[in-house]
C-alpha cells in the first residue's frame, strides 16, 4: 500500500492531522468544559442562589425553623434540574427535596462548607468517574443587615443536565475533525495525483526512449523539482545525440585517416615494385615519404590512445622538478626545425630567469607539441610562428602565436571538443589534438584558451600556477 510515492505523500499530508486534531480536539473541549461553560452555568447558579438568600433574609424564622423553611422552599417552586437546599449556620439542612435530602443526609460539611464560611460564594465540580451524578455544587452564605450570619443556600445541578452540552460540544468538535479530515484527504489526494502523474510521465519517457536516433524530450510542467527531474532527463537525450554525433565522427575519422594513409604506403610500395628501386632519387623520396606517412600513423594511433586513457580515468601524471627556461629551448629548437622545413619564419621568446616547476615532462611536451604542430599546419608559407614565456602574477604563461587564416567565431566555442574540426573539416588529423592539449593541462592544475580573429591568426596560452603539484 506505502511502495508508491502517492500513497506516502497522501499518508505523509493526512497523519499529522489525524495525530493533530483529536488531541486538539480533546484538549479544547476539556478547555471549554472546565473554562467556559462550567463556570457560566456556576456564575448563573450563584446570581439564583444570592436572589433567594435576599428574599431568606426578610424571613429570619426560616433559618432556625425546618418547617418553616421547608414551606418557604415549597413557595419558590423552583425548578428543575436545578435544586436548592437551605442549610443553617452550622451547615446542617434546614430544607431540602426529598430526593436530595434521602442522599445528603442532615449536614453539608466538607471544604466547601469552610470556604463559605469566610462569606465567599463558592463551586465545585463532582471528580468525574465518581458514583454521584451531581457535579455542580455552588453554597452561598445569607447574611442579614447587622452582619449575623443567618445560613446558606446550596445549589445543585445533576450530571445529566449539564454533560448534555459537553456532548453537543464533543459532537461539533468530532464532527469538524471528520470534515477537516474529508478535506486534507481531497487535497492530499489532489497534490499526490498532481506530483505522481508528471513522475509518471518521465518514467514512461525514461523506459520508452529510444538509444539511438533524435533526442526525445519531454516539456518541462510541475513543481520545479517534477521539472527540474525533466530538465535532467531532456539534457540526458541531447547527450546521448552529442554522444552518438561524436562516435560517427570518430569513425568516420578514423576510416579515413587511416584508409588515407594506408593508401599511401600502399602507392609508394606498388611504386617500388613498379621499378621505382631502380631510381636512387625516386627510391630515396619514396622512402622518406613511406616514413612520414608511418609516423603520422604512429601520431594517429598515440591519440587515440591518449582518448582511452581519457575515458579510462583520470590522466597519470609523473611529476618531477622542470627547469622551464633549458626545457622549452631544447624543444624549440626542434619546433624551428619543422617551421623552416615548411618555409614559415620562426621566433621564441625564452627569458633565462623562468623557474622550475613540477611537473610532467613528457606530458606537457606533447601538450605543447599538439598547440605548435597546429600552428605549423595552418600558417601559409612565409608566415610568422611565435612561442613566448613568461611569468605573470605568480603564473607561468606559455604563448604560441601564429599569423594564419585564424579561427571563425562560431568554431571556438566548440573548438576543445573531440573530434571537432568545424570549418577545417576534411584536413589531417583526428581532431583530438586540442582537446588532449587542454586534457594534459588541466591535469597539470593549469588552462588552456585561444584568441583568434578571421585573417589576423591565432594565440593560443597555456597557463599554469607556479605553486600547483608541489
């Protein structure tokens, strides 16, 4: 019955009323018992019994004589349920019903006997469980014009007569509980219907969606928890489409890089077969060509290795001490080798002064690598490619600069994503350089971000804190 999240949420809305309400109910109809409507129906018995004490004191007799007393009560006639009883100075009756009188006996007595005699009216209710119906007891002291104390009037009222309107208090109380409870019931099944049903929706959504094909979303409605859940489960499919999106182009990818490299080799060995050997010129181009073709299937292969390792965890980093400034002129050197091979000019900017930091060597060297290689391969001939260091505001910045056709707007936000070629879609590469690059360097505690304008070149900055890993 309590498994679905609407029967909890139904139990959950109506529990603390049914806890709250009888208490409440009890304790207010105990309150108005006891302050309210006893003490009215005491204060109305006590203005009754001062009229007939007024009316006893022009009487005296009345006070020292039974029978007169018994004649001046039958004159009252007063009537039910209330009954009066007449008791003289020392508290013994005087006059009384027979019917009170066979249960009283000849003397009042008690502690409301002795608070009344200081000249106080006094009540009290019977203990309720008792055998005596009679719960009302009010005593008024008669006092004549000289002071003398002449007898008291004693009111009773019977159990019947009065718990009649408890009960009618009772029943109201019982009865707004059981109406307030039918409503917080309707309601609490209304807001469960209107919380399950949204849920509900989103679950059949979840079981029915589709692995493959366009992303199925759902409208965000409810409470904003309901939507918030949506929400999730809408940016879950677009995802998965970005997933799928990313996975055709690895493939796609990976066959063509691969099918056009292979071909190559397999051109230049056919070439080779073909007589080419007999050519040490053509045979020595062949060869050279063969070899780069191999290491661009080498460089293919180490990033889509560094792609796994990526999924895999997070990157593995063998920190040591790097003296940056002999570092990155070691592989500058190398760097301006290929620029001149590609007829594009080379500049650095090394200050002697740049500190040691920890760090990966291997690692930041192809992160390195990855940013100049692309410099290298999309700067025209004769164009400008520029590495530059320094230390900025307790930061080590590496700068490379190019002067190439730059980078459209609408590809750089997108720029660091696998795969991602936008506009240079169809040259070399897997187009996981960049987003290795950036990889390697934020596992360095570093970042990585690139300026560009269309026709003025690219600046890529690899920034890192001089105090991160050690």
């Amino acid at each position: 019955m309590f498994r679905t999240f609407r029967s909890r949420l139904l139990i959950s809305t109506l529990l603390p009323f049914l806890l709250i309400a009888p208490i409440l109910g009890l304790t207010l109809t105990a309150l108005v018992e006891e302050r309210i409507l006893l003490p009215s129906l005491a204060r109305e018995m006590a203005d009754q019994g001062v009229l007939i004490a007024r009316l006893g004191t022009v009487l005296p007799e009345i006070w020292t004589d039974p029978k007169a007393a018994q004649v001046f009560l039958q004159a009252l006639a007063i009537q039910q349920p209330t009954q009066v009883l007449l008791l003289d100075p020392a508290g013994r009756l005087l006059a009384a019903p027979a019917e009170v009188r066979s249960a009283l006996g000849s003397s009042a007595g008690g502690p409301l006997f002795e608070q009344a005699q200081r000249g106080e009216i006094v009540w009290q209710a019977a203990p309720r469980g008792t055998d005596s119906d009679i719960i009302l007891d009010v005593l008024v002291p008669v006092t004549s014009e000289q002071g003398i104390r002449l007898g008291y009037v004693r009111l009773l009222r019977r159990l019947p007569d009065v718990t009649e309107g408890f009960h009618r208090v009772r029943r109201l109380v019982l009865g707004t509980v059981a109406v307030g409870l039918l409503l917080s019931g309707l309601f609490g099944w209304i807001l469960a219907q209107s919380l399950s049903r949204p849920l509900q929706q989103v679950a059949r959504a979840i079981a029915e969606a589709p692995l493959e094909g366009p992303a199925v979303t759902l409208p965000e409605s409810g409470p904003q928890e309901v939507r918030q859940l949506i929400r999730v489960f809408n940016r879950l499919q677009q995802r998965r489409v970005e997933l799928e999106e990313a996975r055709r182009l690895l493939l796609r990818s990976v066959v063509h890089e691969f099918g056009r490299l292979i071909g190559a080799l397999r051109a230049a060995f056919h070439a080779l077969q073909g007589g080419a050997m007999e050519s040490p010129t053509l045979r020595q181009e062949l060869l050279q060509g063969m070899s780069q073709t191999a290491n661009e299937l080498a460089r293919l292969l180490e990033d889509l290795t560094q792609l796994y390792r990526h999924t895999a965890g997070p990157l593995p980093l063998q920190r040591r001490p790097l003296a940056l400034a002999p570092w990155l002129r070691e592989r500058a050197a190398l760097w301006a080798e290929m620029a001149r091979e590609r007829a594009l000019h080379w500049k650095e900017e090394i200050p002697p002064d740049l500190p040691a930091i920890q760090a990966d060597p291997e690692r930041l060297a192809q992160a390195l690598e990855n940013l100049v290689d692309n410099a290298l391969k999309f700067t025209p001939a004769g164009g400008w490619v520029t590495l530059h260091a320094e230390v900025r505001d307790q930061e080590v910045w590496i700068r490379i600069r190019d002067t190439g056709p730059g980078i459209p707007p609408e590809d750089l936000p997108r720029l660091f994503e696998p795969f991602y070629r936008g506009s240079q879609e169809g040259r070399p590469g897997l187009g996981l350089g960049l987003f290795l690059a950036r990889t390697i360097v934020e596992a360095h505690g570093g970042r990585l971000d690139v300026e560009s304008r269309v026709g003025e070149g690219s600046c890529f900055r690899l920034i890192r804190p001089l105090t991160v890993g050690g």
